[in-house]
C-alpha cells in the first residue's frame, strides 16, 4: 500500500470514528445553552436576534449566526460538519509544522498529528468540540485561525502561499468568531512580525534601506494585523460588554469587581497552574518528553521565531482570561485553542532533523492512549 493511500484510509478511519461519536450527541445533551439557541432559532428573525445579542451580551455574531442557522432546520447536518472540521484541524496543524500537505509528508505525521488531537484532555474536547454550541465557538473558529497562522508561517520562511485571497476576509471575521481565538492569532502575527523586522534589520546592511525592505515585502501580512484589530475594537465597542459583565461578576464572581489589575493576574497566574499542572496533568506528563527533546535539536532562527510565537500566542489565549470574571466558570472548553497551537509546536519540533523517527516508540503509545480516551468518551456518551 502506497503511503499516500494509507494516509487517506487513516483519515477515513479517524472521520468514521467521530462521526459515529458526533451522531450519538443530541441537543442538550453537552450544555443547556443548546436549547437557548434552539427556541431562538424556532421562535425570533436571525438578524433581529443577533442584534439584540450585541447590544446585551455577545460579540460572536458570525458564530451565532452560523448555529442558529443549522439549528433552524438543519441540525442533522452537526455530526457531519463537526466530523469534518475535526478531520481538518490535525491536517492544518501538519501543514503549519511542516510547510506541507499531509500527504506529502510521512504518515508518521498524520498519526502524531492526530495522537495528540486525542489526547487532548476530555474536558476541553466535549466542551470545545463535541458540544454543539461549543463547537461552533471553538472547533468551527479554529479553522480559520488555523489558516490564518499557515499564511504567516509561510512568509517566515519566504513561501508562496496559494490561498492568500482567503486570509484577508478570515482575519477581518476572526473577532465574531471567537475573540479568545482571535486574541491568540493576533498575538502570534504580531511577534512574528516583529520577528521579521528584526531579521531584517540584522542582514541589511543599509539602514535607511530596512522601512521601505521590510514594508514592501511585509505589507500583506500588516494589513491582515490591521484587520484582526479593527476586528478587536469592533468587540470591545459592543454596547452589551458592561451589561455581560456586570452580569458575570454577580453571577460567578462577586470579589472580581473589587481586585485591583495586579490581582487579576496574580488570581490568573494561580488558575493557569492550577489548570495545567493539577487538573490537566496527564497530558502535561505526555508532552513532557517532546518539550524536554527540544533542548538538543538544532534550530534555525525561522524555526526558534515559529516556536516562541506558537507558545506565547496560545499563552496569550489562557492570559486573556486573567481579565473575565468567568474565569472559573467557563469550563474546559477555554483551553481549547491552547492546545491546538502546543500540538502545533511540538509537531513542529518533532519535523527537525527526522526527529520524529527517533520518537515513533513514544508516539504509538500516545495513539493508544488516545484511542483509550476516545473509546471511553464513547461510551460515557452512549451509556
């Protein structure tokens, strides 16, 4: 069997395998906001409603939008999209990492790629993806995002990208998709940017020279920036954001009106620690080999600007939270895109100098682990 027709059965496989996990989820079944969205799908006009949504509580329109319209009648199509976009991420993390297709790389890849999608703990993947308002705040957003981060990387590394057309109206939308997601790109362009500025500064010898360089090879991927914060102010000038958390801080969070910016982040500090080497440590304990790896490979400056901006972008999604009083009651889902983008990084690292031969032991039993978890997900969502 070729190596691309084994990839494609892999994929089929991992498709099939969601899709029979995505048909067993019913509306409700995840989180009661299913049927808030439901009845009003069922009883108000879509623009109407989204209207009112952002003069008193959200600012993910396109999100909104995109659920009510499959919840009017179409609900049936949820294990199909679901399924589909789920397939999607791992792909799109393998062409961020290897500046490939999938099937244009080892299949060892795809099965990395999709081992550590399902070892992702539970909590974040039936918050973020099984559910079905979840999914359209967290999987479908994600998609985007993803596509937003390759287009970056390839100008990193001085390749065209095909799809550049497509980048230009995701990154004007990514804020009313996810704003925590949109936060993570953001964060990520920007200090790869700033990356390739520096670079730049470093080779050219003439310094009245770099501005003009470094705009005209640069003016893409400013612009997309541009659009993500014209994005980013369009949510914070929301009318429903003081109404929202006035609400949140009586409702889950009393003393949060009360701390200084000081305490928030000291309060943030103690729940990311809390989240990532308490609650969710098996999966730190799982990644631990690869991060540990990543002191003895050789790295070129491209590899060390996609490394620290892959980690401080997913930081800066968990930092972001600091500043919501829903921080302790937004569950699992939050770490989502966190996830996405670490899986990212150390798929990325693993694509160095054939490393990830060295570590194909390891992985299978990652694989195994996965299909553990998602075999007993299963069955705590049948039975």
């Amino acid at each position: 069997m070729s190596q691309k027709l084994k990839s494609f059965l892999i994929i089929i496989i991992y498709f099939f395998v969601l899709y029979v996990i995505f048909s067993y989820i019913g509306l409700g079944d995840l989180g009661t906001d299913d049927f808030y969205f439901k009845e009003a799908a069922d009883t108000q006009g879509v623009i109407g409603f989204l209207n009112h949504r952002y003069n008193t509580w959200s600012t993910r329109i396109l999100s909104e939008f995109l659920l009510i319209t499959l919840l009017r009648n179409s609900l049936w199509l949820f294990p199909l999209i679901a399924s589909l976009c789920s397939v999607a991420i791992p792909l799109l993390i393998i062409r961020l990492s290897t500046g490939k297709a999938f099937w244009k790389t080892d299949t060892i890849y795809l099965i990395a790629s999709f081992a550590f999608m399902m070892i992702i703990p539970v909590a974040v993947r039936v918050g973020g993806e099984y559910w079905i308002t979840g999914a359209f705040n967290y999987l479908i957003p994600t998609i985007p995002a993803l596509i937003i981060l390759i287009y970056f990387r390839d100008w990193i590394y001085n390749k065209k990208n095909k799809f550049s057309w497509l980048v230009f109206p995701l990154a004007l939308l990514m804020f009313i998709l996810n704003e925590q997601i949109a936060f993570a790109i953001l964060i990520t362009g920007t200090i790869m940017a700033f990356s390739k500025l520096v670079l730049l500064i470093k080779k050219e010898k003439n310094k009245k020279l770099i501005l003009k360089k470094y705009l005209k090879a640069s003016f893409k991927q400013l612009i997309i920036l541009v659009f993500l914060i014209i994005g980013l102010i369009f949510i914070l000038k929301a009318p429903g954001n003081e109404i929202r958390i006035e609400s949140e801080i009586g409702t889950w969070f009393p003393e949060f009106a009360d701390m200084s910016l000081l305490d928030k982040i000291i309060n943030g500090v103690k729940w990311l620690v809390s989240s990532f080497f308490f609650k969710h440590k098996v999966s730190l304990l799982l990644f631990l080999p690869f991060i540990i790896l990543f002191k003895f490979f050789k790295k070129d400056n491209k590899s060390i600007i996609i490394f620290i901006s892959l980690f401080l972008g997913a930081l800066a999604s968990q930092v972001l939270m600091f500043l919501s009083p829903t921080i302790y009651a937004s569950g699992d889902r939050i770490h989502y895109i966190y996830f996405i983008m670490i899986n990212a990084l150390l798929l990325s690292l693993l694509s160095k100098n054939q490393t990830i031969n060295l570590m194909k032991p390891y992985i299978y039993i990652l694989l195994l682990f996965g299909i553990y978890l998602q075999g007993n997900t299963f069955y705590n969502l049948v039975f």
